[in-house]
C-alpha cells in the first residue's frame, strides 16, 4: 500500500505557511522564544522582519506580548516546543490567551515521544489534556505536514485561540496528493479533490463496519497499517483521522459507535485526558460501546530514535490491532 | 480624545477623594476584595484618567488611544471606580462590584466593562502584553502611549523582568511603566522600608511575627537600579504628589530610545487611618463600622 512515501516532518509548515498568508495581506505577526529554526518560524521573520519579535528564551513573557499584539488586531502566531509553550507558561496560556479568548495561535512543535533523543523533558505527552482543558482553545493534531499547512491557515483565519500541534521527526505524508493512496470510497470517486482540512470534521480515511480506530498525529499512520493487518484476517477496520479534537466530530463518533460497535483511539500522547477522554466522554454520554485507549499508560518517555520509541511504548500497528480484537470481542453479543 | 481644558490639581484631589470613597463602599458592600492596594493607587489613577491619558469614555475602543494596562488585576475597586468617574459608565453600577451577574469582577476581565483593557489577577502578566500592545502601535505607525500599572507584586515575577528586558531590547519607548510602590503585599511587609518597628532587629529573609503577617517578603531594592540595569529609564516620585507624578510622567512618555518606568512610592491604604501601612487591608474588607469611620475622614 505505502509506496515509497513521502516523508516531512509537520513542523515544517509553519513558517511557509505563514509567509504565503502574509503575502495574501493576513495581517500576521510572529513571536518567537529561541526556537525559531525548530519550528520553521524564523522562515516567517527571514521574509517578514517587521512583524517577527524575538523574546529570547522567555516563553511567559511571549505568550503576553502574543495576547497584547492579538489585543491590537493582529493575528498572533506564537512558537515553541510543546513542553515549554503551553507548558512552561500554563498560567500566561490561561489568563492572557484563553480567559480573554484573545486570536493567539500557538502552534508547539515536538510533541509526543516521537522527540526522540532528548528524553522525556523535551517530550509532551500532557500537552492535549491541558489545552482541551482550556475551554476557548481549539485544539488540532495535524496527521502530516499536509495537514498542518491547512490546520495553520484554518487557525490564521479563524478567530480565537488555537493550539496546533505538531511533531519533529520526518513522518510518512499521509495526504499526498501525488500518491492518493486513502481517502473514503467518496473521496476516491472524487477525482482531483484534494483532501481539506475542516475544524470538527475527522477525515474518513478507511471505510469499515467491524471496528474504528480514531487516531491523531503520528498515530494516523499506525492505525492504517494497523487496518491492513485486521484485513488479513477478515476484520473490517474503520480508520478516521481525528485531527480536530475540539471542535470535535461528535457525529463521526456517534456513527463509528452506532455502525461498527467498537471503538479504539490512538495517540501520542498520556492515555488520559486526550483523544481516547475526548471520544470516551462522547462515547458515554450519547453511545455506550465498547473502546480502548492506545497511548502512553501513566509514564513518561526516554531517549532513544522516534521509531523506536514508538515500539517501545506500543504505539504500534500491533497493538493497534490488538486493542482492535480486543473490544471487538468485549461487543454484546 | 485629550482633555480639553486642564484639570487642576485640587480637582484632582477631589476626584482621587471620591474614587476612595468608592472604594470603600464597594469592598464594604462587596465584603471582600482589595482596598489597601486600591487606595494606594487612587491617585495614579486619577493622574492617568483626567490628566495624562488621551482617551475617550464614549469610544472605548478607539484604536488611538492611550492604553492603561493594570496589572495588579486585585485593584477593581479603584480600576472601577476611576472608570466610572471617568464617564465610562454610571457609578451606580459599583454598588454590584463582586455580585454575581455583574460586570465588576473581582479580578479585572478584558473589555467587560469597556475600557478594562487587559485581564488580570495573577501577578506578573502585564508588562509583557503592554509590550504586545506598544509594538503593534508602532507596526501600525500609531503614536498612542502604552502604559502598565504594577504592584510590588509583580515585580516579584519572573515573567516581569522577562518582559524588562524585552521592553529594552525591543526599544519601546512608546511604553512606561508605572509601580505602585506601596511596599505591602498580600501576606505583609515586602521590605523593611514601611515597617517600623525599632524593638525588631532586621534580619535577611523573611520572618513571622505574631499576627501572623511576615516582613520582609522579598526585597526589591535597589529597585529603580534594577530597571536602569535592564535598560530602562527610571523616576521615582512620591504617588500621591500629583505635580511630581504628572511632571514625571509627561517626561517619560518625551523620552525617547528606551522604555521609561516611574516608580511612584506609595502608602498602602493611603487616605484611611486604620488601612495604612496596615497588611491586614490588602485582601480584607472593612466592617461597616470602620467603613463609616473612613468615609469620615475621605469626607471633602
């Protein structure tokens, strides 16, 4: 199915992006905390060097001059990695940004233990729990670099805070368009529509009546390999890219629930309080079946090569797949 | 919209006088909230709102005025209660300060009424948005004047010397600072500038005395050295002087090439015997009883 790839690491969309939206007269400013490089926005202040502030390694103190700028009509874009912006300066996130609701985009690179080498400081794996924990923020998981490209201009465009995260490794694209390897029947059938990003909407990537696997990020990739292998053995895998965890897509789920019965979520990221919360609450509330959550179980990461890492943890095809059976076999019979 | 004709310094008083009195009854109506840091304040507020700031109550959002950032977002009353005089809204509506479905919360919530301008409560955050603010103003070749009011609280924060040394670094001097240097926060004396009492030696760190307040928190002298260190320009005036405060911050916002703080020394409580120099005051209400008294000695 995977033919030679392509690959790109998601955190290389930032700052093109926001030089083509800049170019298109957004009025855009950038605030960066020494990061600039790693997250691709200092592509934004090469071409841009009006509107890109330089704050040093400070990150509660870019977070408010991001809330001050938005304060004045900008669109403010604010950048680092995960575990230092939101959660170094949780407090500044929550009152100069959420409680105002002010349009300060923080897109935060190096999530999930896919950072790899630099161990488990540099790894964020709590980062979805605390934004969805934060009521204005629309939080976004982009599967590839293809998707963080439209989830920024989405943020760019949208009124309102928004928390985007992306990863550091170069990561199979899923939405290649030179490839079109997935998509829905529908989507198949129709020719030459490239894939759009939509908040709230999670992207039907394998159709399928036994189980749905619902995952985001990295995980996206892991629940299609994870659908090959069920098909070999006749089980019929729903996969959906939950890339938009709120606005979530509370209609995709109840459908997942209501046609195939059993759910599984996927993520890199603690088992608590993310996308497998996200979906369960859902899951409770309006369509009791059975789920499993693949993700991190009460730890924190190490060091090691991102792919590796990902066997390490079980964030794997395998176990994908093994949860898959698993809750198909905890269905009423 | 600049005033159009001058008010004068014993209209000043009179305004700073009624805004105290406000102060009062809304903590004591409210039977909570911050009168100590109000009162201290008072005075900058009403220098700021009928003397220094271009703005207009009638178009609150008018992209060209003078913003007025409140960072030590526990200083409702007096933040509410200058609006108020100011012609942002009727001062009948303080009588609901900290009552549920009102505007006038606790801690200050951004354009709710018009003319809060940033939200506020935990200590440290508004000189970095202050910052966000000045350099939109000159990204839009706006000449407005951003100006911050902190605490010594805030200046306790680590985000505040965060957002000093950008302020520099960025070269804002479309920005000023302005510190209520009252020297009491919330569990007593920051120093020992205000506490007076020869029985005690001083001693570095901070101790707790027998009503429980602690002196000598942190001390942040040499203050005004501080920011003269982190590139700042610096005055220090006496806060309730409204000649020296006005003259100070008319020089700050001329001064060109660098950020400009003014360091306006304070009393916590200032205008009510019971409430100054007293830490008790910072987060308590006065009873009705020592409410009356006050409003007696706040009396024109």
């Amino acid at each position: 199915m995977v033919q030679a790839a392509r690959t790109a690491a998601s955190r290389e969309a930032l700052g093109p992006t926001l030089v083509r939206l800049a170019r298109e007269g957004l009025d855009i400013v950038v605030v960066d905390a020494d990061l600039g490089v790693s997250t691709s926005a200092a592509k934004f202040g090469r071409e841009f060097p009006d509107r890109f502030f330089t704050m040093g390694v400070a990150e509660a103190n870019m977070i408010g001059v991001a809330a001050g700028l938005a304060a004045c009509g900008k669109i403010a874009f604010a950048s680092s990695f995960a575990v230092f912006a939101p959660e170094h300066c949780l407090d500044q996130v929550r009152m100069a940004v959420a409680q105002p609701g002010l349009n300060v985009k923080l897109v935060a690179s190096h999530g999930g233990v896919v950072t790899g080498e630099d161990g488990a400081s540099a790894q964020a794996i709590e980062d979805l729990a605390i934004m969805l924990s934060m009521p204005t923020f629309r939080v976004i998981v982009p599967a590839d670099v293809v998707e963080a490209e439209q989830a920024v201009e989405v943020a760019a465009r949208s009124y309102g805070p928004f928390y985007i995260r992306t990863v550091r490794p170069k990561t199979v694209v899923i939405y290649d368009d030179s490839l079109r390897p997935f998509g829905s029947a529908q989507d198949r059938q129709a020719q030459g529509r490239p894939y759009r990003f939509q908040l709230g909407r999670w992207h039907l990537l394998r159709p399928g009546l036994d189980v749905t696997v619902m995952a985001c990020g990295v995980m996206v990739k892991a629940a299609l390999d994870a659908a090959e292998l069920l098909a070999r053995e006749g089980i019929d895998c729903r996969v959906l890219n939950a890339s938009s965890l709120r606005p979530m897509d509370r209609e995709a789920v109840v459908a997942a629930a209501a046609e195939t019965g059993a759910i599984v979520t996927a993520e890199d990221h603690l088992v608590h309080g993310g996308l497998g919360g996200l979906v369960a609450e859902t899951v409770a509330r309006e369509c009791p079946v059975p789920m499993a959550f693949v993700g991190m179980e009460d730890r924190y990461g190490t060091s090691g090569r991102w792919d590796e890492l990902l066997e390490y943890f079980h964030l794997t095809p395998d176990r994908i797949a093994e949860a898959a059976r698993e809750v198909m076999a905890r269905k009423p019979r | 919209m600049a005033p159009t004709e001058t008010v004068s310094i014993e209209q000043l008083e009179a305004i700073a006088r009624r805004i105290r009195r406000h102060i009062v009854r809304m903590t004591t109506a409210a039977q909570s909230g911050h009168p100590g840091g109000s009162l201290s304040c008072a005075d900058i507020l009403t220098a700021l709102y009928f003397r220094v700031l271009r703005h207009d109550p009638q178009n609150p959002r008018w992209p060209d005025r003078d913003r007025l950032i409140v960072s030590k977002g526990h200083a409702t009353p007096a933040v509410y209660a200058a609006l108020a005089e100011a012609g942002y809204f009727p001062t009948d509506e303080l009588r609901t300060f900290r009552r549920l479905g009102s505007r006038l919360q606790g801690h200050t919530v951004m354009n709710v009424p018009p003319g809060v301008e940033m939200s506020a409560g935990a200590l440290g955050m508004g000189l970095s948005f202050s910052l966000g603010q000045a350099l939109a103003g000159r990204l839009d070749g706006r000449d407005y004047h951003v100006y911050c009011l902190m605490s010594d609280g805030d200046c306790e924060e680590g985000q505040t010397w965060e957002a000093a040394m950008a302020c520099a670094h960025h070269q804002a001097d479309n920005l000023t600072a302005i510190i209520d240097r009252n020297h009491i926060q919330n569990d007593g004396f920051s120093d020992y500038l205000r506490y007076q009492d020869g029985n005690r030696p001083q001693r570095p760190g901070g101790w707790v005395r027998e009503d429980l307040h602690t002196v000598n928190i942190m001390s942040l002298e040499p203050f005004a050295d501080k920011w003269r260190a982190f590139g700042w320009r610096a005055w220090q005036v006496d806060g309730h002087d409204f000649a020296a405060l006005i003259a100070a911050l008319e020089e700050a916002k001329a001064h060109k090439g660098q950020p400009t703080v003014v360091i306006a020394e304070t009393t916590k409580g200032k205008g009510v015997s019971l409430m100054e120099n007293n830490p008790t005051f910072h987060g308590k209400a006065p009873t009705p009883e020592q409410a009356e008294q006050a409003l007696r000695e706040l009396a024109d």
